[in-house]
C-alpha cells in the first residue's frame, strides 16, 4: 500500500483506490507529496511530526516523488495530482450531501471557486468559505465557522508550509473527516490558471509547462535535486 522515501510513508497504488483508502482512517489529512513539500517536512520539525501521523496520507504527486520511489526500487503505480483527489473528494460530497468548506486564496480567487464549483457540481453544499489572508494563530473566527458548518472536508489553499500547519494545529479541534492542502487549486478551478495539456501530465511534464507560464515558479524547482540527491544517499547508492 505504501512506499517507504526517507522516512515517509508514500501511497503506491491507483487513483482509483484512493477514495476507498480515505473511508479507512477516522479522519485523515492528505499531503500532496511533490518533493518541494517533503524537503520541507525534512526541514521543518514541525511539519516532519506531521507528516508522520498515523492520520496522514501523503500522494505521490511529483515526477520527482515517483522517481524517488524507483530508485528505492519499489515503485509507485503512478502520478496522483492533488487536485485530481480533489475532484474526486467533491465529486463524492456532491453525491452524497457531504459539505466542503473553503479556506485560502485571495477573496475574488475563492469566490469564482465557488461559482465553478457549483457550476459543475449542482447539488454540491458548500458550507462555509474564508479567504487565505488572517493570522492562523488568531482565528477563531474562523474555527467558530468551520464547525458551525460540520463539512465532511476541508481543503485549505495557503500554499506550504503555512495550509500544513493550519491543518495540523487545528485538525483535532475541528469535525471534518477530510482535510487538504490543495496550494493553487482555487486558482486552477477558477479559472486563472490552467493545468498543463493531457499529454504533458502522461508525460510527467507538467512541471515544465507550470514554469513555462510562471518563470518565478524556477526557483522552487531547486528542491527537485535536492531531494532525490537524499534519497540516493539514503540507498548508499553514491559515496
């Protein structure tokens, strides 16, 4: 079920599999685990607490990570974008009855999120939406929401490390089952930023065409190197 890359356990197997897999835990906070987020948790004490609990799932969602899981020579079955879980989360909410509630991004951002959202999922119930911008050591404004509302998930877009340290802080204050990081996803579902073409993402070249259209985004692939340069020193594979 699980690939072992420097200490953190890695889902292996099929999208397909993933909805059944969540319905196991009691709760469950799902990392989308591109080799940028997991350098981090290596660096980041609190963070590397995190991401070792028994209530984390980290998604092989990185070229980088599914590498890594080769060259440790277990490898992953395949890519496992987070904002594909995403749809596939809502997706079930939308079917089901089960609330979402909406944390990150700008006001403008969140709110076409929320019209394409319920553009393209009708009986989608939406129960409460925060733009990313407050203190997350002083919201209980927010928490007194979140809970008002009793959303089956919660994916919080603040981009790394500060939706993981919101979600770990406050995960077993609040009722939620599901909780999730989804970085720039609102932005993707609004409308502002598009995802690379099909045959990019089958190729593993999303990342590529991300830079293409946002050249600032270089500087974060610095960690890509990094990473995988750990994992082969953690094989012994190099002196």
């Amino acid at each position: 079920m699980f690939v072992e890359i420097l200490g953190f356990k890695i889902y292996k197997k099929k999208k397909s599999q993933i909805l059944e897999h969540i319905d196991s835990y009691p709760k469950v906070n799902i990392i989308s685990g591109n080799p940028e987020i997991l350098f981090n948790g290596l660096k980041n004490e609190f963070l590397y607490k995190n991401f070792h609990e028994e209530t984390t799932l980290i998604i092989p969602d990185g070229v980088g990570t599914v590498i890594a899981s080769k060259l440790v020579k277990d490898p992953v079955e395949e890519k496992i974008a987070g904002i594909e879980v995403m749809h596939e989360i809502i997706g079930r909410c939308n079917e089901e009855g089960k609330g979402i509630y909406l944390l990150g991004a700008k006001e403008e951002v969140l709110s076409e999120c929320c019209n394409k959202l319920q553009l393209n999922y009708p009986g989608i119930k939406i129960t409460g939406r925060h733009n990313g911008y407050f203190d997350i050591y002083n919201c209980e404004n927010i928490i007194s929401d979140i809970k008002k509302g009793n959303p089956y998930a919660i994916f919080v877009a603040m981009g790394c490390p500060r939706q993981e340290e919101f979600i770990a802080r406050y995960m077993n204050e609040l009722p939620c089952k599901v909780y999730m990081g989804v970085g720039g996803s609102f932005d993707v579902i609004a409308g502002n930023v598009k995802r690379a073409p099909r045959w990019m993402i089958n190729l593993g070249l999303e990342w590529l065409y991300r830079v293409s259209k946002e050249p600032w985004r270089i500087k974060r692939l610095g960690s890509i190197p990094k990473f995988l340069w750990m994992v082969l020193m953690s094989k012994g594979r190099v002196n």
